[in-house]
C-alpha cells in the first residue's frame, strides 16, 4: 500500500508540475491569455489586470514545487509525505481561489481539486504510517 501510494503520489505530482510549468510559463510569456483560450475579462473583479502573475504563481507554487515534490518522493527524501500532502493542500488551495475569483470555470478544476485532495489523503496516510510504522521506511 505505502509504494501504491508513493508512486500514485509522483505520477500526480508530475502531471500537476508539467502542467502547471507549460501553463504557468504561457500565461507569462503572454498575459492576455489569448493564447490559453482565457479572456481578460474573467480576472474582472480580481486584483490582476492581466495573467502574468497568476502565471507566475501558476509556474511557481504548483510548477516548480510539484516537480520538485515528485522528485524527492521518486528519491524517498525522509520527508516526502509531508511534502505531497502540503503540495495537495497547495493545489487544492489555488483551485478554490480560482473558483472563488473567476467569472468562469472550467472542468480541469475540478480534475485538478481532485488531484489535490488525493495528494492530501496519500500524503496523510503516509505521514501516519511512518509515524507508526517506522520499520517500513
């Protein structure tokens, strides 16, 4: 159970921070949006004027940190539960702010959200084997 979940972890992981780079970097490289079929009238009553630094944050906190976080997992780092479930808590937490703050939504949240919380389940219950369970690490 502990490798399923490990594994299931750096697969996740990897999808978001691929993504989240390509996403990140194509919001930055062009704010309008235009070129993700985003218009800029959906940051209306947000504090942004443009995509470029939802982009950054995008590239940033979910990009370079799930990628990060799947290496260390794929490298058994001694605290990588912890780090899938704060990336789960992370993702999670960028897609309720997108939904709270966007005229629209769109079906990768959701997709994206239920990535997270699977992160935060897999992370938990890691955390809690090798905190009970140390002969497995």
């Amino acid at each position: 159970m502990v490798k399923t979940l490990r594994v299931t972890a750096i697969i996740l992981l990897s999808i978001v921070g691929i993504t989240a780079l390509l996403g990140g970097a194509a919001l930055i490289i062009d704010p309008s949006g235009q070129s993700m079929g985003m218009k800029i009238e959906g940051l209306t009553g947000t504090f942004f004027n443009d995509y470029r630094m939802p982009g950054v944050i995008l590239f940033l906190a979910i990009g370079v940190l799930s990628s990060s976080a799947a290496l260390l997992t794929l490298g058994k780092y001694k605290n990588y539960p912890m780090l899938i479930f704060y990336q789960g808590l992370i993702l999670t937490g960028w897609i309720m702010a997108q939904i709270y703050l966007l005229y629209d939504t769109h079906i990768l949240q959701a997709v994206y959200g239920f990535f997270g919380i699977i992160l935060m389940l897999c992370g938990s219950y890691l955390i809690f084997k090798k905190e009970h369970h140390s002969a497995l690490y």
